[in-house]
C-alpha cells in the first residue's frame, strides 16, 4: 500500500477486550491527520540534530484512548484494509 493513496484521516480502528468493543477511533484523532504526527516529531528532533533515519520505526500516536490490560484478558484490534492484530495477557 502507498500511504499517499489513502485519506488516513479515515483510517479507523475497532478495539475489542474479551469480545466486546471498548474503543473506536479515526486517524483524524492524531492532529487531525496521523501524518502530522511523524512531521511534528521530525521537526522537534531536528531542533536537537537529530533525525528519523531510514529503516527506523515510528508510531504516529493513537487515536483511542489506552485500555486498562488484566490477567486474563484477550483484545483484538480491527484496522479495516489495513489488518488487525490480537494479543492475550497471563
């Protein structure tokens, strides 16, 4: 996929723990675009000589708030055309 060919700012996520759906959210949450986020962070570190360099990995930030993880618990997230991932805690 070519980020440029997406809106992200639609881009949205459905986060379930142990089936039930705790949060939703779009990119839009992430200064209104999540490509904003990895622009800001470019230009702070710039301020400190520093850089994103090529095959480094950077998040863009959230756009649901965090959910609490218990022993036991099992979420999953739905990105939509983007996938979706699944994690279980002991």
């Amino acid at each position: 996929m070519i980020p440029s060919a997406f809106d992200l700012r639609w881009a949205g996520a459905i986060c379930s723990r142990n089936g039930e759906v705790e949060e939703t959210g779009l990119g839009a949450g992430v200064l209104n675009d999540p490509v904003m986020g990895i622009v800001w962070l470019s230009k702070r570190l710039e301020i400190y000589g520093q850089s994103i360099r090529a095959g480094d990995v950077v998040l863009s930030g959230s756009f649901i708030r965090p959910v609490e993880a218990r022993p036991g618990d099992s979420f999953h997230a739905d990105f939509g055309q983007f996938g979706d991932v699944s994690i279980n805690f002991a």
